[in-house]
DNA sequence: CGCGATTCTTACCTGCAGGTGAGTCCCCCA
DNA sequence: TGGGGGACTCACCTGCAGGTAAGAATCGCG
C-alpha cells in the first residue's frame, strides 16, 4: 500500500493534518507529474488513508487531508525515520 | 533501501538473531528465485542491514544474518505492522 | 573418472511503474 | 463569445524490476 516513488512524499506533506488541494499539492511536489499525483491520491484514497472532498463550486474546487487512521500511520514512519539517522557510516 | 517485492520478506525471516545459510533461505522462500535472492541480499548487505559470512568449506557455505542496526530495525517494522492491523474495514 | 552439493553468475525476456504531452469539461467573467 | 482557471483523462512510450534457464567453480566421494 505505500510503494511506489510517491506515496510516502504525499503522505509526509498531509501530516499534521495539514489539508491541501490538488494545485498544492502540485506545487508541493513539483517533480511530479498530474497523472501520478492523482493516480497516487486514488490509490491512497481507495486504501482508506486520505480523504477526498470536492467542494462543488466553480471552479472545481478539490481538497485532499489524511483519514484517522493514516494519520495514524506517522509515528510508525517516524520509527522508520529514526532508525534511517542511526545508521552507521555505510 | 526497503523498496522491492523481496527486501522485507528476507528481514522477516532473519529478524530474531536467526542466522541462515543461502540454500535456508531458498527453502524458506519458495517463490524467489535464486538471482533474485542473491540480488537483494547484496543490496542489503551493501546497505549495512546485513552480514555476509564465507565459511571456507567444501562444499562453501555462506550464512547471513542482520547487523545491529539491521535488528534495530525491527521495531519500527513493528510499528507498521500494528498500524496495519489497526485498518478499519476498507 | 564423473557426479553431486552449494553458491553464485550471466544472458535474455517480459510486464508494469512511471513519464510526457495533449485533450476534456465546466462555468465565470471580460 | 471566447479565454482562462482547475482538476482531471487519454494515448503513447521508456526503463527497470523482476522472472527463467543455463552455466561455472570447487572439492569430496562412490
């Protein structure tokens, strides 16, 4: 659920509850394509851990934040992150 | 240094201490092949999670077990999988 | 002498993840 | 009336992760 070459960068930018709309988040990541960007989102969304809201305005208006439970996902990475600076001089 | 369909499959059978030869873990993991293994055990030993011992036999033998810092990844591996177990019924 | 065990190597192939560029739909506003 | 902003969607292409199969080096043993 959390391969690829995207999903960890989106998810670290919603951490904190932080909620970004699609431009955002394209601006956020610039190296990455729309078709990857939404391709990921849907992903990650289908998995249960972001939220999508359209907001039905004009113009379209699309906002992306993390569910509880991926949210719930960060200090597990945090874990991860930790153990990524221990390491010794490889 | 995770990523691929093999990495987390061979830590898993070498968390706990376990020290096991390569011919252990062809058998412990059917369904790599035997490029495969080697493959990512180079990467893994390249990357400091694991240590490669040459026993000097006929016929050789070489065992592989984790490096500290490879076992002290456990944990944080923990940590992602109850954060998986804790999924709400997507 | 030739076979088998063990660990690794090499060559080749396939499928899919990911990249690129263009097109679409919708409505407001100048 | 058409241009522009926003969020996609589509068709196509490329490169690499991963799969398959065979070969190679070593020595002990029947």
């Amino acid at each position: 659920m959390l391969e690829g070459k995207w999903k960890l960068v989106i998810l670290f930018h919603l951490f904190g509850g932080r909620v970004l709309r699609f431009s955002e988040l394209e601006r956020a990541i610039p190296a990455i394509s729309q078709k990857m960007l939404i391709q990921q989102l849907r992903q990650l969304e289908s998995d249960g851990i972001v939220r999508r809201i359209v907001h039905p305005e004009v113009p379209p208006r699309v906002e992306y934040r993390l569910t509880d439970w991926g949210q719930s996902l960060c200090p597990a990475l945090d874990a991860l992150l930790q153990w990524a600076e221990r390491r010794p001089d490889a």
